[in-house]
C-alpha cells in the first residue's frame, strides 16, 4: 500500500521526497499564521506517522526541516515562534522516544548545523526573539513529565546552551573580523566546544584553516587539516570503519 511505499528505504524514496518537498514548500513560502499554524500541524503527523524519515539513514530531510522551522523561530509573531518552538521540541522528543528513549542525537546535530547557517543567512537572528524561542524550548522539556526522570530535560539544556555559545561566538568574531588572531583564537575555542561531536568539530577547523590561508599562515593552516585528519580518523576507529587499506598495509 501507500505506507509501505512511503516507508522504504526508511523513507529515503523519490515518492516521499514529493511529498516531503510538499511540506517543505509551505513552509518556504509566505503564508497566513492561520495556514502556517495547520502545517505545524501536518508534520507532526507526518514525523509521528514516519519517524525513520528523519531519524534513519541520510540525514537530508531532518536537515532540511530544521533549518525551516528554526526560521520561524526568529519570527516577528509570537504565536508563530511558540508553535514553531514546540514543532522542533516535538521533532526532537520524536527522535529521543524513537531510540529507546536513549538520545536524539540526529537532531541535536542538525539544530546546531541549521543555526550555523542560518546565521549567515537570516539577519538578526540570536536576538531577543530567538532567545525566546529556545527559552519555550527548554520549559516544554522541563514540563513534560513523561520524560522528567530521563535524560533528556538536561539534554535540551545542553543544545540551547552549545546554540547560544555559537550565536555569542559568532557575535564575536563579527567584532573581530579585522583582527585575525583573535578571530582564530575564537574560533579555536568554538572548535574546542565541540569535542564530542566530530562533524561540528571539523567545521569549525576548517573555518580556522581558511582564515590562516587567506593570512598567509600555511603552517599553522597545515596544523588545523592535520587536527581534521586526526580527527576524522579517531572517528572512523571509534565507529569501527577502519579502511581495508590501512589494514592490508599493516599485514605487510
């Protein structure tokens, strides 16, 4: 049947991509608070009736979501960034209570990616009316008494707390931008923050890198790849992904 075919491949197929894209579309173009409050509404139908979409395989369509609703986070209604507060709270209680109630950590790490964009992208966000947003965030986690003796209340704190850290770096190095050793200096410390999440780590240090090129520091920009390839090989170690060629290499 239809849900079957929307289901395969945990919903990484051309036919739910059309009707991810659907949604997607709504909510990329400008809409009433009255129409904008019924699509809040369809998808969380639509990540209750097909969470592997979001939380399996490719992480594209989670992405994509997040950066959308986290728009409507900064909005200038209030009602639209409560709704669209509760939409990401519910997103991510979502994928918290699909693995076992053990973490979310798929959409942790695309909140924070989605807000790294949307700082270049979207004019003002991390003000007041964002804040605010991750303040309603955080109080629906410490209400929800379902999950009160879980991890997660403390979990969420965590994620607006590393989003404020990257909104006031950010904020920062704009300050900054003439200066490059403090600019690199802050972006060491972002990268630092971000130890226990190697995709967001290695951003960072690419960042840092691209600054000392554009300074003329290739040594120091030499420094930052090799810490990138470190990393990236700690993580495939960890994950149990060691290439085939550094094995046969080995057995030689």
């Amino acid at each position: 049947n239809l849900k079957n075919q929307l289901l395969t491949d945990h919903g990484h197929n051309p036919l739910m991509k059309k009707v991810f894209d659907v949604y997607l579309c709504f909510l990329q173009k400008n809409q009433s608070e009255t129409a904008l409050k019924n699509v809040f509404i369809a998808l969380r139908a639509l990540i209750f009736k097909f969470p592997s979409t979001f939380y399996e395989g490719r992480a594209d369509m989670c992405s994509a979501l997040c950066y959308e609703i986290l728009k409507y986070c900064n909005s200038k209604l209030s009602s639209i960034r409560t709704e669209a507060s509760q939409l990401l709270y519910f997103l991510m209680r979502n994928n918290f209570d699909y693995t076992g109630k053990k973490s979310f950590v798929r959409t942790h790490l695309q909140v924070i990616i989605s807000v790294s964009q949307l700082i270049a992208d979207v004019v003002g966000i991390g003000g007041t009316r964002f804040q605010q947003s991750l303040s309603i965030i955080n109080n629906c986690a410490n209400n929800d008494r379902i999950i009160k003796h879980t991890t997660f209340p403390s979990d969420v704190k965590d994620l607006t707390k590393r989003i404020r850290t990257v909104l006031m770096a950010t904020a920062q190095m704009k300050e900054h931008e003439n200066d490059p050793e403090m600019l690199v200096d802050l972006q060491y410390s972002l990268a630092k923050s971000y130890a226990s999440t190697p995709e967001l780590r290695k951003t960072w240090l690419d960042s840092m890198a691209r600054i000392h090129v554009k300074n003329g520091d290739l040594s120091e920009a030499a420094m930052c790849y090799v810490h990138v390839a470190a990393l990236v090989a700690e993580y495939l170690t960890r994950k149990g992904m060691v290439l085939k060629s550094y094995l046969n290499y080995n057995e030689k």
